[in-house]
C-alpha cells in the first residue's frame, strides 16, 4: 500500500471512531465574535471524504467544540501553519493554493486571499514577521529536477520571489523528502529524509542531513551530515526541527517505524546547531531512546525555555508490522537543556493523526492538545510547569487539522 493511501485510512479510522457521519446542516456563521480560539476540524464521511471546518472557541475546557452551524467551509487535503495573526491554510493533494486566514473588524473569520504554486509545498515556515518562506520540489525524478522557494509576504498574502535551485545536492543517495525548514542566523536549514518515490523505502538511515542556505538569495552553502544518529525527522511530519529562542536549533532523528521508516537503525536522538553556524554541535547529543528505556519521539512542538511538547510512541521494539501505524502513543515534556524526559500521566495512550502537522497550542503557561480516544476527542491542558494535565472540552470532528489563537484586537 501507497503511503498517502496509508495516511487517508488512518483518518478514515478515526472517523469511524468518531461516529461523525453527516455535515449537511453546517454553515458559515460564527456564534461568537473576537473568540480567541481557533481549530480547523477535519470532517471524514463514511466514503473517505474528508472537509475541513475552521471554528472558533471561547473556552477550551468546558462543553463542545463542533462545526454545526458556524465555520469557514475548505475542501480538498489542507493543512495549517500560523504567522503573526494569519492562519495559513495549505493546500495538498492536488489543491495548489494557500489561503489566508485572518479576523475582520467585526470579530469574525474570514479569509482574506490566496496565493497559488504549481504543485504542492513540501514545506512553508515563518522567516520574520512579514515574511513565509514556502518550498516545493518534485515527488520524483522525473517529475524534474529543481526545487523552488517562494518567498511570501505575511500581510499581502502574495508571493514576492521565487528561486530555483538544484535538487541534486540533497538527492545524494535517494529523492529527499523534507521533514523541516527553519531560518536562523541568516541562513535557512532544511531537513529530509532519504525515501524511495516508488516504494517509499528507507534505504539509508545511517546518517543525519541538514542542508544550509544563504537568505534570501537560497543559494546552497554546505550540506551538513553527522553519523551519530540516523535521517532527521519523519515523512510528513514537519518534525525534524525546533528553533529555540536564541535561533540555536534542535534536529529530531526517531527512525520511527509507526512514522514510516522501512528499517530502523541508530537510536532517536537530538542534536544541536549553533544560532547561524553550519555545523552539528559535537558537544550536545542527547540520546532520547537511551533515557527513555527505548523509546522514541513521534511528534513534537516547541512550547519554550528548551522544553518540547512530544507523543512519544510507547511501541517497543518497533516492527515492520508498525509501519505508518503512528498509534499506542503517550504524551511527555522534554527539556532539551537538562535531557530529561517527563511523562503526562493524566493523558492516555491513545493513537495519532498520522504525517501531519502536530495541532497543539501553547498559551499562557500551558500547553493544549486534542486527544482521540475511544470516547471521542477531548482538549487536554496541560501545565508546561508541572507536566500535570487536565481534561476539557469535547471536540467533535474526525479529527483537528490546526489548533492557533488569533489575538483579540478590539
């Protein structure tokens, strides 16, 4: 089975669990203006269909969040990145087209432009606070053989430049497939993989890869490698990097089976770069699966003072029967300064939503996260502090897309 066939039946699975089968009465009315919360719902029917409904929320912990009767209405795959106070929805599977997403005068959503690439971004990330810097490259070969950059204003909603360069500099052993782009220090780092176009295999899992490019003319200063743990994030993820607040950032290699490796390898590990330095640290590793008695990272978001807030796959060993599965997962704090790891006791094990962008928020000192489980999908708060948490209100939706705050600006 086609990964991208894999990740359709991972959302359909959640569907079911769901129940949620009919979206018909929906609308496009929001029921509260300036509502700080923002949350696009993924909507999947009975025959696989999935239609996303961006929401707004006044209070996460209490009753249910759902679609019927407000929202902004997106078809076709979407996923979604935040920017100043603009939410990003992002096109994939054959929608080539971003689409703005902003709050009017009178309080509500609405979406306020698009811009449109030639195929699909394969990454789209914030520079400064006026500009996107957005990539896209080929799926294969012969689909060519130049990658593409856009660079985006923020507040235009529309492209300003496009660069192409060279795929064959990261293309050195087998098609890449990015995993993150950060800018820091003048540069731009891109994360990837090396994974088969046509049977998805991971080959080559023994070394670590960061390419480095000068911004904002993209051109390509050095490909960083390290042998000490193995490729840098997982497909589709967007988690092979995380920028701290002094622009030193973090790579995450898991060699995840249940996030798409054929094979495993060298243990899931972080490791440093220097704010603008084009060289792995060799004075930080923090070997994640040694301390975590074998365990590795699946998804992760940076929630601030080094601490990163993860679902860490409780599978062990992994096998090739996991593969792509991204479930039995548990949620943990990880401090990157002090390496150490802390499990959220309160938040079950539950399973993911496969390669995608992980849709938690951080917020005044806690950080929240949808859960699905059996019962439905409930928002988890969580105290950044104490790693306790606390069950709020119930999500209905197949499952959560993109989770953001727009600021109240009356």
């Amino acid at each position: 089975m086609k990964k991208i066939d894999k990740k359709l039946n991972w959302v359909l699975v959640l569907s079911l669990l769901v129940g949620f089968t009919s979206c018909d009465d929906l609308a496009e009315t929001e029921e509260t203006p300036f509502a700080p919360y923002v949350m696009s719902l993924g909507i999947t029917d009975v025959s696989g269909t999935t239609t996303y409904y961006v929401v707004t929320a006044e209070d996460l912990m209490t009753g249910e969040i759902n679609a019927y009767g407000k929202g902004l209405e997106q078809n076709g795959y979407r996923d979604y990145e935040q920017a100043e106070q603009t939410v990003f929805s992002v096109g994939g599977l054959g929608v080539n087209y971003v689409t703005g997403i902003t709050r009017n005068a009178d309080g509500y959503l609405q979406e306020t432009g698009d811009f449109v690439f030639d195929s699909k971004l394969s990454a789209f990330s914030q520079v400064d606070n006026s500009t996107m810097l957005g990539l896209e490259i080929p799926d294969k070969s012969a689909d060519g053989d130049k990658m593409k950059f856009y660079v985006v204003d923020i507040n235009d909603l529309a492209i300003t430049k496009t660069i192409l360069q060279p795929i064959s500099p990261i293309a050195q052993v087998e098609w890449p497939s990015i995993t993150g782009m950060e800018y820091s220090g003048g540069k731009v780092y891109l994360t990837y993989i090396q994974m088969s176009p046509t049977t998805y295999a991971t080959d080559f899992v023994d070394t670590a890869y960061v390419a480095v490019y000068s911004y904002p003319d993209m051109a390509l200063e050095t490909v960083m490698k390290d042998t000490r743990t193995g490729p840098v994030g997982s497909w589709a993820a967007f988690n092979g990097l995380i920028k701290t607040e002094s622009g030193d950032l973090y790579t995450m290699s898991n060699l995840s089976m249940a996030n798409g490796f054929s094979k495993g390898g060298k243990n899931a590990a972080f490791m440093r770069i220097v704010a603008g330095t084009t060289t792995f640290d060799k004075d930080y590793f923090f070997d994640f699966e040694a301390k975590s008695g074998g365990l590795k990272p699946a998804h992760i978001k940076y929630i601030g003072n080094g601490l990163v807030f993860a679902e860490v796959s409780t599978l062990n060993p992994q096998t090739t029967d996991d593969r792509w599965s991204d479930k039995s997962l548990k949620c943990s704090i990880i401090d990157l300064y002090n390496q150490t790891i802390t499990d959220i006791d309160e938040i079950p094990v539950h399973n993911g939503n496969g390669g995608r962008r992980f849709a938690a928020l951080t917020d005044g000192g806690y950080v929240y996260y949808p859960i699905s489980t059996d019962g439905g999908i409930y928002v988890y708060r969580i105290d950044t502090a104490t790693a306790v948490a606390e069950k709020g209100a119930n999500v209905s939706a197949t499952f959560v897309a993109g989770f953001f705050k727009l600021m109240n600006e009356q």
